[in-house]
C-alpha cells in the first residue's frame, strides 16, 4: 500500500501595496529581485542567508521570512523590522530570523549610508574565505577590490553582539568583506550598488578557486596595475549604473514576474 505524505501548506500571505508607500514598494520590490536573483545564481543555502535594504525615510527595514527559499520571495512576503529586530509588519506570520539580522544590523547602524546588506555562503567564497591570503589579485574582477575590501576573523556562529563592533571595525570604509572561515558580505548605497558588489565578488572568488584547482603557477598583477582597475571600474557616471539593473529586472520578469507581487 502506498504511503500517504501530509502535504506541504502552501506559502501563503496578503499583498501589501496598497499598505505600504511607493518608496517602500520599490524597495520591496528591488531587495526580492535581488533574492530572486541569488537563487538565479545559485548563491543560496536553502532557507539561510539574508538580504536586508533600509525603506527610505524610515528606520525600517525589510528581511526575508524565516523558513522561505530565496526563489520564493516576492515583495509582499517581506518581513519589516526596525534596527532591534523587532517585527513591524510580517505578511506571512513566519517572521524573521532575528539572529541573522546580527551582522546585518551593525552595519546598517554604523554605515547609514549603506542601505543594503547582502551575505552569502557560496562554495566559491567560503573556499577563499578559507584560504590565509584571502582574495588574490588574478583576475580584473578581483582587482576591482583593491584595497577595498575587510577581513574578518571566525568567531563562531554569529549569535554574539559583542562581534558586531568588530565586524564593523573590519568593514572599516569598504562594501565587501570576507568572513574568514564563513562567507561573505557585500553592502551598498542602493540593492543594486550592493548585488554590483556581491556578483563581482562571488566571480572573483569563483575564479579563484578554479585557477587554483588547475595546478599551474598563478599570475598575480601587482599594486599598481590592480589599482589602476580599481579606480575604472569605481569611476562616477559609468553607463552601467544605469543600465544593468533594468537588463537584470527583464532576466526576471522573463523567468518569473512573481517576485514583484
């Protein structure tokens, strides 16, 4: 006789944007495009990891629900939460991982201008962040982080707020970081200035580990030649400021317009 298995309930919540500001919106919709978009890549570790954007004009911020995949999130899902932590609007009633929003919240608290916070454990950057030199400079996607990127040092599963002064410490001025024997985290002053930051990172590190995978002696440029990247690629007014988002949002709405409901 065959087994009968209890379905799964069904992920289900109310649609928030006649709740919400337009500002809010966007920002809803944007930080789950951005979700949409790591399980695009093949960045996600099931139900774990978090991205969190600050709503304009407001202390609030908007995090995944607890217990959902990154290719189900969509803007209405998002959980709202102040700096604390603590829940202001939850759609789904799963609420949050309040201890995933640890390192999240001491950036977003002494970086303000930092409005999006992405962390991640990929097999690329976890390998990187395993290795005592970290990111190397063999490849121009490496290079654009020249002198621009933290370390920072294991301490255990992220449960202790003690850590947070030194993750910030070793954010110092940058947008990425390394968490040695972890992930990564990228962050910027919009979602798509900080997923900019994490694409070229994950690729880096990806490359990394492949260059070194193959067993031959490895070319590394020197200062001056990854710093004369560094600043081409972070130089005002690049075109693709303004033209990677949009061509990205089109990849989605092509996959899956679900994540803007």
């Amino acid at each position: 006789m065959q087994q009968q298995h209890e379905r799964v309930p069904e992920f289900a919540y109310p649609q928030v944007r006649e709740q919400v500001s337009a500002e809010e919106w966007q920002a809803r919709v944007d930080l789950a495009m951005a979700y949409r978009l790591a399980a695009y890549y093949r960045w996600t570790d099931q139900i774990y990891n978090h991205f969190t954007a600050k709503i304009p004009g407001t202390s609030h911020f908007l995090i995944n629900p607890y217990g959902v995949l990154f290719e189900e999130v969509t803007a209405s899902c998002l959980v709202k939460i102040d700096l604390d932590g603590n829940t202001i609007l939850d759609p789904s009633g799963l609420g949050c991982n309040a201890a995933g929003f640890l390192i999240h919240s001491c950036v977003h608290r002494a970086r303000p201008e930092l409005t999006c916070v992405l962390h991640t454990h990929t097999a690329s950057n976890m390998a990187v962040s395993a290795q005592k030199r970290g990111l190397l400079m063999i490849t121009q996607h490496a290079m654009r982080f020249h002198k621009r990127i933290g370390y920072h040092d294991y301490e255990g599963v992220a449960l202790d707020f003690s850590e947070q002064d030194r993750l910030v410490r070793d954010l110092g001025p940058h947008k990425v970081m390394i968490l040695r024997n972890h992930g990564a985290l990228a962050a910027g002053t919009t979602i798509r200035d900080a997923f900019e930051q994490l694409y070229y990172l994950e690729r880096a590190c990806e490359a990394q580990v492949r260059a070194q995978a193959g067993g031959a002696e490895l070319i590394e440029c020197d200062g001056e030649v990854a710093e004369k990247v560094a600043l081409a690629l972070d130089r005002p007014g690049r075109t693709a400021y303004d033209t990677d988002w949009p061509a990205l949002r089109r990849l989605m709405d092509r996959i899956d317009p679900s994540y803007a409901q």
